[in-house]
C-alpha cells in the first residue's frame, strides 16, 4: 500500500511541476489577419468563412482559440500536438507560400476528408459541438472547394 501512496504522490509532484512548462501558445494577436491571403484567393461565401473559422482555424492556421482547460497540463501537451500535426498537413497560414500544384492538392484532400467525415476530427468535436458540420455544410464545404479548384489552372504548371 505504500508504493501506491508514493507513486500518487510523486504523479501529482509531475502534474504540478508540468503546469509551469506548457508548449508554446499557437495564437496571433491579429485576429484571422494570418489567413488573409487565403480568404482572399478562395474567397469563401460566408456560411463557408464561418465553417472554415469555426472548424479548421483552431487546427489548421496560426489562429487558435484556446478553451480554458487548455493551460492545464497534460492538456496542453496533448492539445499543442493535435495543432503542429493539424498545420503539418495543411496550414492556412502559409497558403501564399503554396504553390498552385500543392494548393490544388491541398483542397483535394480537403473535400476528401470532410466528405468522407474525417475532418473535423472527433476529439475536435467532442469539446466543440458547434464544429459537427451538418450535411448542408459538408455540401457547402465540397462545391467552394471543387470551385477554387477549378480556378487553378494546371496545365499552366510545368510537370
């Protein structure tokens, strides 16, 4: 019985030291203004703009709303991971920096994944129910999708 009573004690030593070493914060202090250039090129309607902000910015940009169980460690580390790995596969942030091939590609993979329900992920949405995207939405999603594609021009690209 002892080494039950350490082993909580030394656990609850590690969760509280963990709360002064969180990951580094994914916010911007101006707002959606890091995904500008994006919404500018793809120009969303707004049912599609209020989709991509409130599913896919948190995950997929520089812009994160935090909940307030995010500064609570191991939280933190497990939410900070689901971020660089969401921006690892595509980061709205950076569209400027993607060339027409990658973001063709990109929005391909997009209208797999929310067509296929695979995005938002459901960790996402069990703490975020208004991010469930409704059949309506997931149509609205594909068609903006499907018609920015159409407007990059892919012959136009060396192979």
């Amino acid at each position: 019985m002892k080494w039950i009573k350490r082993f909580l004690i030394a656990a609850l030593v590690v969760l509280v030291v963990l709360q002064f070493f969180g990951p580094e914060r994914n916010e911007s202090d101006n707002g959606y203004a890091n995904v500008t250039a994006f919404m500018e090129e793809t120009k969303p309607v707004p049912e599609v703009k209020a989709i991509l902000e409130g599913s896919c910015f948190d995950c997929h940009s520089d812009h994160t709303t935090y909940p307030w169980y995010a500064n609570v460690a191991p939280v933190s580390f497990w939410l900070d991971e689901h971020i660089e790995d969401g921006k690892k596969h595509l980061d709205f942030s950076k569209w400027s920096e993607y060339s027409l091939k990658r973001k063709d590609h990109k929005l391909d993979e997009l209208i797999e994944e929310v067509g296929e329900k695979e995005m938002p992920l459901n960790s996402y949405t069990w703490t975020h129910e208004e991010a469930n995207l409704t059949s309506d939405q997931i149509e609205a999603m594909i068609t903006w999708a499907k018609a920015v594609r159409t407007t990059y021009d892919l012959k136009a690209i060396p192979q």
